[in-house]
C-alpha cells in the first residue's frame, strides 16, 4: 500500500505576506521613533526657553519698578547670557495697568516654533 504523502510547510507566496507585514510593522515603529526624537528636541527646545524666561523675569522683578521699560527681541544664548548667535530670542512688554500697578510680559522664541514661550507678572509700584 503505497499512500501518498503530503509535505507540510510554508509556500512562495505565504513567506512574502508574512515578510510585507513585518517591513510594514517596521516601518511604522521607525516612523514613531523618528517623531518622538522630534518631539522630544522641541521639548528640550521649549524647557531652556521656559528657563530663560523664568530667569529673565526674576531679573526684572529685582529692577526699581520706576525703571522698567518695553524691551525689543534681542538673542540670547541657551544660558540667557545676550550674544548676536544665540538661538533664542527674548523680549519684555510692559504694561501699566493702573497707576501703581505693571504687567511685565517676557517672550522667548525658541528654535522650530512658532509659539513663544510667555510669562506674565504683576508688580506693584508705589508712588
């Protein structure tokens, strides 16, 4: 009694979807990975930005209130420190929102954004 018998395995075309399928898994998790590096150099980006505002407004809170004026965007460098080739850009708006009392905003523009980072005070003047 001869039987036939059938050999068990995978076929030309079974292989090829199963190698489409995992370079489509791959990818997409190399596309993932590519925009959390991003997103994680704009928030890096964003973190100096927050500190040189946070920095910057602190300096000006110590300043005679008497003084205090509108400043245009200058550059600063990652430490706050002013120079020409700094990345970031910070600027000062002040406000009088009655006659002893100012609004101090500080903008500063980071690298790849179009949204500053802002942080409002109010101090108060006495007259």
């Amino acid at each position: 009694m001869n039987r036939i018998r059938r050999e068990g395995g995978f076929t030309l075309v079974s292989v090829m979807v199963a190698l489409i399928m995992v370079s489509v898994g791959l990818l997409a998790l190399a596309r993932a990975q590519a925009a959390m590096v991003a997103s994680q150099g704009n928030l890096a980006n964003r973190t100096v930005a927050l500190t040189i505002a946070r920095d910057y407004t602190e300096v000006i809170r110590s300043r005679d209130p008497a003084t205090l004026v509108t400043e245009a965007a200058v550059n600063v460098d990652r430490q706050g420190v002013v120079t020409p080739s700094g990345v970031y850009a910070r600027s000062t708006t002040i406000t009088q929102l009655a006659p002893n009392l100012l609004q101090v905003q500080v903008f500063v523009t980071y690298p790849r954004s179009q949204t500053p980072v802002e942080i409002i005070t109010i101090i108060y003047r006495s007259i």
